[in-house]
C-alpha cells in the first residue's frame, strides 16, 4: 500500500463501465512525515475520503477486484482503502 | 491509475491479432497541473480518445481486462475521460 494526501477528485463522464458510480479521487504520494513527492495516482474510494485526507491506497495484486467485489477482473487497479488517523515514526 | 494526456495516434499494421480493431495512442502521463511525469507510452484506447485529450490509464495486469469476453496484450489502457479536475486548492476557502 501507497501512502497519500487528497488533492481534489476527477470529474469523468465517458468511462469503463467498472468506474460507473465510484468516487474517484486524486492521490498526491507522500512520505510518512507528510511531504509531497510527484506521480499523482487517480484512486476509486471506497471509504468516504475527502479534501486534504492522508489515505492508503492499494494498486497491487488483485486489491481491487477483491475489495468492489467484481465477479470477473477489471481495468482498475488503485483503490482507496483506508483513511489513516496518526502514523507513529520510530526514527526521530 | 493515473492521469495523461493524448498527444498523438499511432498505426501498425503488423502486429498481434488480439490489437485488431483497438486503437493506439501516443500518451504523456501527467500530474494534476499537466506537468509530464516520465516519458510518452503507447496506450491502447477503450473510451474514443481524441488527441489532446486528459484521460486516466490503468496499468499492469488490470490494463489487460477492459473487455468481458477477452483479454488483450496490452500494459497501458486508457479507461476514462477527464471532463474536468475538481482541485481543493482551486476552490474558494
């Protein structure tokens, strides 16, 4: 899993029907201390995410297929599945 | 997924069969501010692109399974149009 911060979500009206009423999100990744690093990943949300969240997003494996529940696999791969409240850093 | 932007159209006529019928673009993976993120890929098209076009791709495995009844050799595939980016940073506080 990917750790990042809510930027804004995509607004898409012609799209995989896989993508048909899911919430999808931008992701900027960011280190555990919070700072920003470049790739924005776009992400389906299935936690209620919002504005500014740090979130987990998972792109691996079958993450996605498991977590919508499709019965056949999909074009969707990152999805975000959890909203992280307090990240603990041992190093100081 | 992530987002890019169509910047070109791609022909060949000689390849696998299972690319019969799709559609190859030239893509530039971008961020939320249209700044290239690497280099181009070729990107097949499942959702009538047009070039300059933003869309979002999906890539690796899932980038194989856009049709129902058969997989297609493909590590890039466009699978949705970006009507707009709705950025916090844009919206009045």
């Amino acid at each position: 899993m990917m750790l990042g911060r809510v930027k804004g979500c995509v607004v898409s009206t012609v799209k995989h029907p896989s993508y048909e009423g899911k919430k999808v999100l931008l992701v900027e990744p960011v280190s555990p201390d919070g700072t920003p690093k470049r790739g924005t990943v776009v992400a389906v949300d299935t936690v209620g995410a919002g504005d500014g969240d740090i979130v987990l997003v998972a792109s691996e494996g079958r993450s996605a297929t498991e977590i919508l529940g499709f019965s056949t696999r999909m074009p969707l791969r990152s999805v975000i599945i959890g909203i992280v409240d307090h990240i603990e850093l041992y190093r100081p | 997924m992530k987002l890019g932007r169509v910047v070109g159209k791609l022909w060949a006529t000689a390849k696998d069969k299972k690319l019969n019928g799709l559609k190859l673009y030239l893509m530039q993976p971008v961020d939320e501010s249209d700044r290239p993120l690497g280099s181009e890929l070729v990107a097949v098209d499942t959702v009538g692109s047009k070039e300059g076009d933003l869309v979002y791709w999906v890539g690796g495995a899932e980038a194989t399974f856009p049709f129902q009844d058969r997989q297609i050799p493909s590590d890039v595939t466009i699978v949705g149009l970006v009507d707009r980016l709705d950025l916090a940073e844009d919206r009045p506080a």
